[in-house]
C-alpha cells in the first residue's frame, strides 16, 4: 500500500507546521512536500521517506546539524540547507543511504561517517570553513554535477577508510586543498575540475589511493598532485590494495579487458594514484610531487605551464608515465630524486626552463621512445648514483648537453637520437655510460669522456658536428665498438693527456681537422678502423704519444696520412695507406714501426722501408708493458734514447715490485697465502719473459678463488695482486673494483646483463673482486636472476681475458658451491687460496699494528691480557677476524678515553713522563667479554 503524501505549509490549513513534524509522522515511502520560506529546526532522518521542496526553502539549524541521517534511504531535493556555524556541519551522516539532489549547503560542511552510502546529485557545498566534505569510517559516497566553492580550508577531506566516487564536479577556490585523502582512503573523480587551491589541488597521503580520469588541475598556489606517505602503495603481497583492484576490474569492463589481466596490470604496476587524460597546469608549484614511499601512473596526461617541475619524484617514491606531455615549465619536466623511480614511455618533455630529465640521488629512471627537446638547460642530466636507461628516445635542441652523466651516475642508452645540443651531444664526465645504436648530429662535440670508467660505444654514429666527433678525456679509458664519425669540424677523435681507449671497425670521415688526434701520454689501440677524407692528417700523434693500428685504413688525408711527433711511439700492423702525398711524416726522435702495411697512390711512400715492433702485440703502453724494442729506421740515436728509457721503466718497475712485496709482508699471518702469491708473482715473470722473446705463454689462469671466512684480508691480498700484475706489465692499471650480489644482479628480465656488464668494464686494467660471490647462485633458486649473472661474467671474462682479473670471493664450503653451479666458470678458476682464521697471537699482533699507527701503547701486561681476551671469544658467525681486532682497539681506545677524562689532568705535567697515560692503554681498557 503506497504511504500517504505529506504537505508541510505553515499557517496553512491541514499542513503541517514543521518538517520535523511531517518526518515523524510518516510512514516508511512517504513523499513530503515543503513550501517555500525558512525553517529553523533539525531534522532527524531514519526511515525511507521523500522531502521535496516547492520553491525556494531553507533549512537552517539553530543549533548542530540541520540534517542528521540515522538510517534508511532518505531523500532531499532542492533543498537550502545551513548550519548555525559554517564551521559545524550542516548535514551529517551517520548511516543509510541517503539521497540529497538539487540541494545547496550554503554555510557548513557535509560530514559522512560509519558505513553510510550517500548520493549527492546536482548539488554545491559553500561558504563551509575547515572542510566542505569530510568522509570518514567505511563510508561510501558518490557525487555527481557538485559544485563545492567559496571554502575556507579543503574542499573535501576523505580518511579512515571512505571512498568517494566523484564525478563532473567543480572545486572552485578552497584557501586550503581541494581534494584531501589520507590513511586508507580512495577516491574516483571523472571528469572533475580543481581551480585553484591555496596549497594543492589534490593532495593524498597515508597509503590512500585515487583515480582520476579526464580532469583538469590547475591554478593552485602549491602543487597540482601531491603525494606522501605510501600513498598509491598499499597492503597486499602484490602491493595492490582492494580499490586498486576493484577499479582495475571496473575498468576492464569498461574496455572489455578480462578482469584477471586487469587485476594483473594493477599488480605488475603498483600505482594506486592514477591520472588519466587529465590536464595540470599553471601551478604555482611543480604539477605532480611524489614522496615519501608514494607510487603513482599518469597515462595520456598534459602537464604545462607549471611554476616548478612538471613531474617531481623524490625520496622513495615511483613513478608511470605513459604518453605524457610535459611542457612549457618553468623549471625542468622531469625530477627524479633520494631512491625514487620513474618510468617514462612515449612521452614528450619539452621546452623547459630547466632540464628535461634532472635525475640524481640513488634513483632509478626508465624512457622509453621519448623526445626531450627546446630545454633552457641540458636535456637530460644525471648526477649522484643514479641508473638511467633511455631506449629509442629523441634528445634536441639545448645550448648546453644532450645526454650529460656525472659523479657516480650509469647510463645505458640504445636507439637513441641526439640533435642539437650546442656544447656536445653526450657528455660522460665522471659516471660510467654503455650507448648502442645511438645518432648525434649537429651538435658542438659529438661525444665527451672523461671519467674513471671504461664507457661503452657500440655501433654508434656522430654526423655534422662542429667539434670534435668523439673526444676522450684525460685517463679516461673507453671501449668503441663500430663507432662512425662523419663531418666534424675539427677532428674525428681526440684523444687526450693519459687516455687508453680502444677502438674496434668504424669510421673516422670528412674531418675538418685529422681524422685522429692523439696527445702526449695517450695510449689508443685501434682495430680495423677507416680513416678518410682527413682535411689534414689522417692519423696525428703529438710529441709523447703512442698508438697502435692494427687493420686499419687510412685513405685521402689532406697532409700526410700519419704523422708521429717528437719521443711519440706509433705501431702500424696490416694498414692500408693510399690517396695521400706523403704516407708517413715524423719527427726524427719518433719511433715508428710497420708490419705488413701497404701503399697506394702515395708519390713518397716510406711505411715499406720501415722494420716491424720486436715484442709482439704488446708493444702499446695501453697493456702497460715497459717496451724497449729497437725498430728499424729510428736511427742510431733513437735506439740509445729507447734504451735509457727502458731501463728506467724497467727499474721503476723493479722498484714497485719489492715495495709491494714488503706491503705484503707485512701482513699478519696469512702464510700460505703470502707463498702462494710469491709463487704466482715467479710464474707471472716468466710469462713476461716468454712474451718478450717471442715465445708462447704457458697455460696458466690468473683467476682466483679466494675463500675464507670475513675479516682475513681476502680483499687486501686482491689489491696487492692487482698491483703486481700491473708492476710486471700484465694488466694496464691493477685497480681494485670490488663487487657483490647487488652491484651485478638485476630486478627484472634484462636488467642483469646490463648491470654485471657496467661494472666489468670499470675493472677493465685491473682487478674485480666479488665478494660473498656464492650469493649470485642461491641454494635452491633455479629461477634467480644471479644465473644471468654469472653466465654473463663467464662471457666476459672470455672476451677479455688478458684485460682483466676476477677474483671470487667467500665462505669455503660456499666457494665450492658456486664453483660447480657452473662448468664455464669452474673452468677459469682452476686455484684456490685459503684465508685461514687468524690465531689469538695474530690477533694480538694487529691490535698492537693499530696502536703504533694511532700514537698508542701497551702497558706490559695489556699484551698478555689481550691474548687471554681473544682466547675466550667465541670464534661463531658474527666474529670477523681481523675486523674485530680492530673493533677491539677502537673499544679499547673508547675505555682508555672515558678512564683518562675522570683523572685531575691538572696535576700532570703532560710535558713530562706523566704523559705517557695519554697514549698507554690498559688491561682495563679492553672491552668485557660479552661486548
């Protein structure tokens, strides 16, 4: 039976008087009309009844809310609703289902709690103070044409675990935020327009997650999208939170996409706040600000006209951008900071007052098929320890870098095109960078090196540039791999002051100057490259460099093909020299060696006549040799210069051999180690000896395993290897790299080989040691990235097998594991050294080296009571060995500290004897047992 009607007309005959009066009493389905005018009362809302008004009606509340809901599906339609206070609220939900529709709250907020479920359809909340909406509990709202304005504090403010579905909804002018969410919070906007805001237009914080669709931001005083805390992650193995889920099951119904690779995509992504065709612009801060732990996708999003950045990612926050237009800012497009990450695909950063990509810190950045161009600074620049990977990307228009990496800072670039950059296309100056298949063109240098890592260029190509093609700095080292340069204003490649590099096919073309320039103390070695159409020289060596050419073309050089200056050293092996007037010019104190060249079309050919290198291929300092050999056509006097200066090197060497061999007597215990390395040092000599008469080399691998438990001086005996290596002229430089599990290994499918490659190329010349290197194959997981790993390692160590040392590292029976995981790499460790665990008189011994070192010393009786001490340490997992002698000392000199600090140092004459307690450590200066 359908319920009455209900009339409410004060004055009027057979109405009622009040509302509150027609509410109670009405049955369940009444529809209640109100005629126009005010009414001061409050209502109470339980039960499933309609209020409609006749014009033009006001409910005010004289005191509290002017409407509560308790329960069921109350509706209110074109209702003026305020509150005594338009800091109180005026409608406050407390449960049901109510509808409000046509309604105006106009001076008090709309408060919703519990586990109600409200509907705002066609309404606007304004002139409310501290919040407009504020949605707390399990509540569940939808609003759709809402209008909130003229706010004093946010526009709606969303915890606790409320969600809010919003949709052609306008947020006009809130002093504060207009979309608050925090703790676990979600919110859906479609359609929305945020204007304004006096600190940000959406701000989620907490672990809160949002949706926004086809929205505009813009005109805030602070950012336009701030997140904080875990916003975007929230709870889930997977890092999915419910909303998450629920959204990507809406969505894909939407698209037709199954729910199970919806849900699949939301998990893969972990971003719970997501942007999608929305529009941010004109704020007065950056245009999207993650950090925090926050994570947050934006897809086919227009971000412009930003006071800050367009996209700012810091602390340990992540980021998605998917086709995303980030342009027209005032500062850079794209900041990646602290341990945050960021992945960019087909999106344009453009026309900045900064950088396009200022990534820094520890982050971590992914472009993919990107374009950065018309930038007010360089395009894209890496600083701190930050990895970046730019694949098939589009780099332009800079008066400064292109590509710039510095500090500690990786690159890894493929596909890439760089234009445009007025000071050079790449510039690596301090980082390590691996670039495939990239372009550069018209820009001033093509490609600067200068840093301590052996950078990577494969199959590259530099066009049109008005510098130098490819410039390698001062003792920067670097692999180019088919790299092409054609038409340079100055040289091809420049080569400066200490440089090794190594170059490997390409081409050197259409230099304005010489096609390769190579300076005093550069060591270049150069397989099968072509030199052409050289303005000047095809090859020039100044006064003290050497170079080595093996296979190469040198063709149309404007002056002479190559020319070696004074005390320079050049090596020419299987070259082809034709188009030139002259082939060779040198000054007469230049040593130069051929074998095997020809000459063609040169009217003074002079390579022919020359003698070839006497020790082999190992002739060029980039092996680190200390050559002395007697070529032909050098003459008398440059035979007794080659000569002096051999000895010399031959002497510095000899001295640096023993200065190592005290270093390395002076270590503490370690007696069959220290035989084993003197063993190898013989037997390194003598494959020395062998090279430098001609003959063969016996087998032998320099690779090692060296096992033993933490703190016995694995890692100084791998430093001391290096250098004598390096002291015999078998490896370049003898450096120490030391790796682990996290250095090589990757997080995802591709990531590993990259990774493991990068750092094998730093220790290039020298030594790498890993450390606990049975980690890359865990006892167990077959499916381990670390596998990748070491297959990649075996490769390597194959490709260069005299550049480089590896040496594994770790527990024995471990060692042993890891060894047979693999029959490649067991097949390069053929020796092991054993660190045996240091005795207590040993460990006695490098408690009092750290006491000489440090102006300390022992009262008779502390040696005796420092034995005793390390005899009842218990020798388990956490004892470090020769760690916790030192550790051991810095306690003790903690104690002896605290000890002389409570005597009257007054009464010393610390001139005299009496200053001995400054510096005489005790017996009860050690530490106690348990310490």
């Amino acid at each position: 039976m359908r319920a009455a009607a209900r009339r409410v007309a004060p004055g009027s005959w057979g109405a009622h008087r009040t509302i509150g009066a027609a509410v109670r009493g009405a049955e369940p389905g009444a529809v209640i009309t109100v005629q126009a005018g005010t009414y001061t009362e409050s209502l109470v809302l339980d039960r499933d009844i309609t209020l409609v008004a006749k014009g033009e009606v006001r409910l005010v509340s004289a005191r509290g809310p002017a409407v509560t809901v308790h329960g069921g599906r109350a509706e209110l339609r074109g209702f003026v609703v305020a509150a005594a206070s338009p800091r109180e609220a005026a409608v406050l939900v407390r449960a049901g289902e109510p509808v409000l529709r046509d309604c105006e709250i106009a001076g008090g907020r709309v408060e919703v709690s519990g586990n109600s479920a409200p509907l705002l359809a066609d309404c606007a909340v304004r002139r409310a103070e501290g919040v407009a909406l504020w949605l707390s509990g399990a509540s569940r709202t939808v609003a759709r044409n809402l209008t909130v304005g003229d706010c004093t504090g946010d526009g709606i403010l969303a915890d606790d675990e409320a969600r809010a579905e919003v949709t052609d909804a306008l947020f006009d002018g809130a002093t504060g935020t207009a979309v608050v969410l925090s703790a676990g919070a979600h919110a859906t906007l479609d359609r929305c327009e945020i204007r304004g805001g006096g600190v940000a237009g959406l701000l989620a914080d907490g672990h809160a997650t949002a949706v926004l669709r086809e929205s505009r931001v813009h005109a805030t005083a602070g950012p336009g999208v701030w997140l904080r805390g875990t916003a975007g992650r929230r709870q889930g193995t997977s890092g999915e939170s419910t909303e998450q889920a629920e959204a990507g099951k809406a969505e894909a119904g939407r698209t037709g996409t199954s729910e199970k690779s919806a849900a699949a995509g939301a998990a893969e992504d972990r971003r719970g706040v997501r942007l999608r065709n929305c529009e941010i612009y004109r704020t007065a801060g950056a245009g999207v600000v993650a950090e925090g732990g926050s994570a947050v996708l934006l897809d086919g999003c227009h971000v412009h006209h930003t006071a800050g950045a367009a996209v700012l990612v810091t602390a340990e926050a992540a980021a998605r951008l998917d086709e995303v237009r980030a342009v027209d800012c005032e500062d850079t497009a794209l900041v990646v900071s602290g341990t945050g990450s960021a992945t960019a695909r087909e999106c344009t950063l453009a026309r900045t007052g900064a950088n396009g990509l200022f990534a820094v810190g520890e982050s971590e950045v992914s472009l993919a098929s990107c374009t950065v161009q018309d930038t007010a600074y360089t395009a894209v620049h890496l600083g701190g320890g930050t990895r970046v990977r730019a694949d098939a990307c589009t780099v332009s228009g800079t008066p400064e870098y292109g590509l710039r990496v510095t500090e500690r800072a990786e690159l890894l670039a493929a596909d890439c095109e760089i234009r445009e950059a007025q000071l050079a296309g790449v510039s690596v100056d301090g980082g390590d960078a691996a670039l495939r298949r990239c372009r550069v063109s018209g820009t001033g240098d093509g490609v600067v090196l200068r840093t301590s890592h052996r950078p990577l260029l494969a199959d590259c190509e530099i066009s049109a540039v008005s510098g130098t093609g490819v410039r390698i700095g001062r003792d920067t080292g670097g692999v180019l791999d088919e790299v092409t340069v054609a038409g340079s204003g100055s040289s091809g490649m420049l080569l400066e002051e200490g440089s090794t590099p190594v170059v490997d096919g390409g081409a050197l073309r259409e230099a304005s100057g010489s096609g390769l320039v190579v300076r005093p103390g550069a060591r270049p070695r150069l397989r099968g490259t072509t030199v052409e159409s050289a303005a000047k020289n095809g090859v020039f060596v100044e006064e003290g460099g050497v170079a080595t050419l093996e296979d190469c073309r040198i063709a149309g050089s404007g002056f002479p093909a190559v020319y070696a200056g004074a005390r320079s050293r050049v090596v020419l092996r299987r070259c082809a020299v034709s188009g030139a007037e002259k082939d060779l010019l040198r000054d007469e104190e230049a040593e130069v060696f051929a074998e095997e060249c020809s000459v063609e079309d040169v009217a003074e050919p002079v390579l022919p006549t020359l003698a070839p290198a006497e020790d082999g291929a190992r002739v060029p300092a980039v092996a680190g040799a200390a050559g002395g050999a007697q070529g032909g056509g050098g003459g008398p006097a440059d035979g007794k210069r080659g000569a002096a200066e051999s000895a010399e090197e031959a002497a510095a060497a000899e001295e640096r051999l023993a200065e190592l061999h005290r270093e390395l007597d002076r270590l503490v215990g370690l007696d069959g180690v220290k035989r084993e390395i003197v063993t190898l040092t013989k037997l390194m000599q003598m494959v020395k000896v062998r090279q430098d008469a001609g003959l063969s080399p016996p087998p032998l691998s320099r690779h090692l395993v060296f096992a033993g438990n933490p703190g016995t001086g694995k890692t100084t005996v791998a430093r001391l290897y290096g250098g004598f290596l390096a002291a015999l002229g078998l490896l370049e430089r003898g450096h120490l790299i030391e790796a682990d599990r996290g250095d090589l290994v990757g997080e995802y499918v591709g990531h590993t080989a990259p990774k493991t490659t990068a750092v094998f190329r730093r220790a290039l010349g020298g030594v790498l040691f890993i450390d606990e290197a049975y980690s890359l194959v865990p006892q167990g997981n077959i499916t381990d990235f670390g596998s990748e790993a070491v297959s990649t390692l075996v490769k390597l160590m194959e490709d260069h097998r005299d550049e480089v040392v590896v040496i594994v590292a770790g527990y024995p029976g471990e060692m042993e594991r890891l060894l047979e995981s693999n029959a490649g790499l067991a097949s390069r460790f053929t020796r092991t050294l054993r660190f045996d665990d240091y005795s207590s008189q040993e460990l006695v011994s490098i408690v009092r080296h750290q006491a000489d070192s440090h102006e300390y010393t022992f009262a008779p009786e502390t040696e005796e009571a420092l034995h005793a001490y390390f005899e009842t340490v218990p020798r388990g997992d956490r004892f470090g060995n020769g760690r916790s002698a030192r550790q051991v000392f810095q306690l003790m000199t903690e104690r002896h500290a605290q000890r002389v600090a409570e005597l009257d140092l007054t009464a010393l004459d610390l001139a005299s004897a009496d200053s001995g307690v400054l510096t005489t450590l005790l017996p009860e200066d050690l530490p106690p047992p348990e310490a």
